[in-house]
C-alpha cells in the first residue's frame, strides 16, 4: 500500500475539520456522492488499528484499515487553495468515480 496526501491537503483537511497537530483522520470508501455516482473518499477522525495504513501530512496522521486499501493503494490527494479544490488522483484506477471502467 503506498498513499501521497500533500503537505496543503493535510493542513486543509486540519483546518476543515478543526483538528489538532497529531490527530489520526480515517480514509474510507464511500459508495456513491454527490454526482459521483460511483465512489467517493469518506473522512473521519478515529483512531487506527494495528493493521493500519499510516501516513502523515500537514501535522495530521492519515489511516487506512485494510478493507480499503483496494481503493486508496497508489492515491494522490492534494490541495489547490487558489481554487479551494481538493484533487484525487489514482493511475492505477483511472476513473476514481467508477474504477472498474
């Protein structure tokens, strides 16, 4: 499992979720979204397991537990704050709304 979240999208997701240096934020898969109609990237604080995926950005630390890492497994998250845009990039999926296409 290998995941790149940007130094802006960590401090991003921090501020948006008025969270501390330190704290532990889930990414999950998420069925559906607005306009998606495929798959999306659920965020919650919490705590990781000891099968976690762990990585760190912008003082925050990001986990993965397992039953996702199908999705999240060679993704790029990051921030463009002049057009207050969160981007998700997986090559190894192509389409992240509807990977199977």
């Amino acid at each position: 499992m290998q995941m790149t979240i940007t130094e802006e999208a960590g401090q991003h997701y921090k501020q948006e979720m008025d969270l501390a240096d330190g704290a532990a934020v889930r990414l999950f898969v998420r069925i559906g979204g607005v306009g998606s109609g495929g798959f999306s990237i659920g965020v919650d604080p919490g705590e990781p397991s000891a099968v976690s995926y762990q990585t760190e950005a912008g003082g925050l630390r990001f986990f993965v537990e397992p039953q996702d890492q199908w999705y999240l497994d060679g993704m790029t998250i990051s921030y463009h704050p002049a057009i207050d845009y969160l981007h998700f990039d997986n090559p190894r999926l192509g389409d992240t709304d509807h990977p199977n296409n």
